[in-house]
C-alpha cells in the first residue's frame, strides 16, 4: 500500500452545503479559504467496487466512473487496490471542488472531438453543432439563447433517429451521443445540477464512439481509437481546469471545427 499523496479525480453528489459520496452516506469536508478539506479516512482492507475510498488518476476515468453533481480534485494515499480506471484506497481529501460551467465544458469537449464522425455521415446537417454552440453559449453567459430551445428540439429528432437506425449505420450511434451531451447546457439553464447531466452526456458521447468505431473497422482498431480519444481529451481536460471560467466558453470556441 503506498503511503505516496496521488493527484486524482472523482464525483460527488451535492446535500445543501455539503458534499456527499454518490453511494453511502458519507460526508466529506470541503475546501475553504483556499485550503484543502480535512482528510477522510477508511480503516480496513481497500478493494475496487467493493470496499475503500474511490478515485481516478485521470479526469477521462472519473468520467467513466460514478457521476454526481460535483466533480472534484482530490489528494489521495494509501492506495491499496487499483483497475485501469479507478483505484480505492485508504485517505482522501478534496482539494477543488469544480464549478459546474467546467464539467459542462469537459462534456463540450467530448461532443466536439466526436463532432467530425458525425459530419462524415452528415455533412449537411448543422443541428448538433448548433447544439454545441448552445453549450458555449450558456457557458459565457449562463443563458439560455433564443436557437437553444430549437436546438434542443432537433437534437431530440437527431437522437431518436440516430438510435433507431444504430444497428444498421455506426456513425448515427455517434449522432446519438452528440445530441445527448450537447443537450446539456439546455438542462443545465434550468439547473445548477446541470453538471450531473453533462457527466452523463460524456459517458454517451464516449460509449457511442467507443461502439461505432468497434461497428465500422474492429476491435482491435477500437481499443486503438479509445486511447487516442482518452488521450485528446485528458490534454483539452487538463487545460480547460486550469482556465477561470470566463475562459472557458473561448477555449471551446478554439477547438471547435
């Protein structure tokens, strides 16, 4: 078991003014004044899914993982267990707990990267990149615009299309995907938990392209794909939680084709 402090990454759901662990009742000091919480300690053995205190060494991971309200950096030691994406171990505490304009910006990111499969198939249709506009545009101004509620009318029409037809055409399981998470910031309008639906809008931007890509070439060729794409992501990830939030909406800006 290391006794090294490990930089990760995991969610938490929001109680009033509280922070709780997705499963279980546990209450985990916050960050104050610019100072870490206090640590939390679990006494026993530690095993992945099963027992012991749970993050991921990457934000790509903590997506994959349980999703809450709050997405949070966290300081992490004793890690006695450990999975491609996850590890449990024995103390942790919250250092950062992030805003929810950067976890819908981390899904923003997703939706664009997926954005090109989309547009080799359809390359004349605009709704899910007008979708994408929409989530910047609530990112910079917290917002709803006027084209938001169309947006989120043609991103309903794109999806069911995309998941009735996903067993003859992979590119539309992509569609699909790009429609659920550039959805977000219309939820997230009406929401402060908006986070919660953008973490749930990466998994299915993440899991269609992970499948449509298996669907066209192979495997082997997938699990390719997958690493490159979680790659391009924890860069953009990295950068865009470095950035104040006034930032955001034009680093988005920047990547999207």
């Amino acid at each position: 078991m290391t006794t090294k402090t490990v930089t990760a990454y995991r969610f938490f759901q929001r109680s009033g003014e509280s922070v709780r662990s997705i499963y279980g009742d546990l209450a985990w000091p916050i960050p104050t004044n610019g100072h870490p919480g206090k640590w939390v300690r679990h006494k026993g053995d530690v095993k992945c899914c099963l027992v012991g205190l749970h993050a991921s060494r990457t934000i790509f991971g903590a997506f994959q993982n349980r999703q809450g309200d709050n997405l949070a950096v966290v300081d992490a030691m004793e890690i006695g267990d450990e999975q491609e994406d996850k590890f449990a171990c024995a103390s942790m505490r919250i250092v950062r707990l992030l805003r929810p304009r950067h976890v819908v910006a981390l899904a923003g990111v997703a939706a664009i990267m997926s954005l090109p499969a989309f547009e080799v198939r359809y390359p004349n249709d605009g709704r899910p990149h007008t979708a994408i506009l929409a989530v910047i545009e609530w990112i910079r101004t917290g917002k709803t615009a006027s084209y938001v509620v169309d947006a989120h009318d043609a991103i309903a029409v794109v999806a069911a299309n995309a998941y009735a037809a996903s067993y003859d055409t992979a590119y539309d399981v992509s569609a699909a995907a790009i429609a659920s998470a550039a959805n977000t910031a219309y939820a997230a309008s009406y929401d402060v938990a908006g986070s919660a639906a953008a973490a749930s809008g990466f998994t299915a931007i993440y899991d269609a392209y992970y499948a449509s890509y298996a669907a066209v070439h192979d495997d082997t060729a997938a699990t390719s794909a997958r690493t490159k794409f979680g790659e391009r992501f924890e860069r953009e990830a990295v950068r865009l939680l470095a950035l104040p939030e006034d930032g955001l909406a034009d680093a988005l800006e920047e990547i999207l084709p």
